[in-house]
C-alpha cells in the first residue's frame, strides 16, 4: 500500500531548523501503514532534510557549520546569474540533500532515541516550504 501527503513549514529562511518528526508521524498514523518505509522529500532547492539530535547547542552549531563551509555573502556564481544572492543556500540544500528515507515499524517512524527529522532552510527569504511525504508498506 501507498499513502502520500505534505507538510506545509512557513520558514524564516537563513539555515532555520524544523523538527518536523511529529508531522511525519502523523502521516504515518493517517496512512494505516504498520511497517514499511517512509521517504521525506522537500520540494525545493534551497531546503534540505536530514536527522539530529534537535536540541539548543546542535541548533545552533548546525547552521554555524553550514557557514564555515559555504559562507551567505560569498561570491558564488549563481548568483551572478540570477543575482538573486542565495548561492550558498542551493549549495548547502546540494550538500546535504532533498530527502531521507527511514524504517516504519508499528505505524511509526523508526528512530534513535535523540533522532529527529528535520528541515533546513538555507535560502535568503522567508517561503512557504513544501515537504511530501511517501509512505509505503503493510
């Protein structure tokens, strides 16, 4: 069996963090799916999703990191493309990724106990992010 649907984030932008478990478990619970797979896909190429640990000093240590590597003010070529400025967000949603895929075992996503799913924002602007949401199984 297959159940989709989407999580809606209004997102301040500038490598923000939301901890978005608690939705992809309620899809999950929706989908009557008891064990299987759920795939996490942000739409978009400015947001990335991934797994922390979602607490204050990794909130704030992720997006740190994200600056040491691809800093926001940089020159990057997209941007003299579109001259839009937010170069360093596509690379930093490239360099973590679009989705993740983890284990549903008895209708909830299965994760270690300091695990949580999270969305990264890395654009320039605040949007309106889209994440869907694939459940497959039994």
């Amino acid at each position: 069996m297959v159940y989709q649907s989407e999580i809606i984030i209004k997102s301040n932008a500038f490598d923000s963090l939301y901890d978005i478990t608690e939705d992809v478990n309620e899809i999950i619970n929706k989908s009557k799916i008891n064990n299987g797979i759920v795939n996490v896909f942000h739409i978009g190429s400015t947001g990335s999703i991934t797994t922390i640990e979602f607490e204050p000093g990794l909130k704030e240590d992720l997006p740190e990191f994200l600056n040491k590597i691809l800093p926001r003010g940089q020159f990057y070529k997209h941007n003299a493309t579109w001259h839009d400025g937010n170069g360093d967000g596509h690379l930093k949603a490239s360099l973590i990724g679009p989705e993740i895929t983890c284990p549903v075992i008895n209708n909830k996503v299965n994760l270690g106990t300091w695990q949580q799913i999270i969305l990264i924002d890395s654009d320039n602007k605040p949007r309106t992010r889209k994440i869907f949401i694939t459940v497959i199984g039994e």
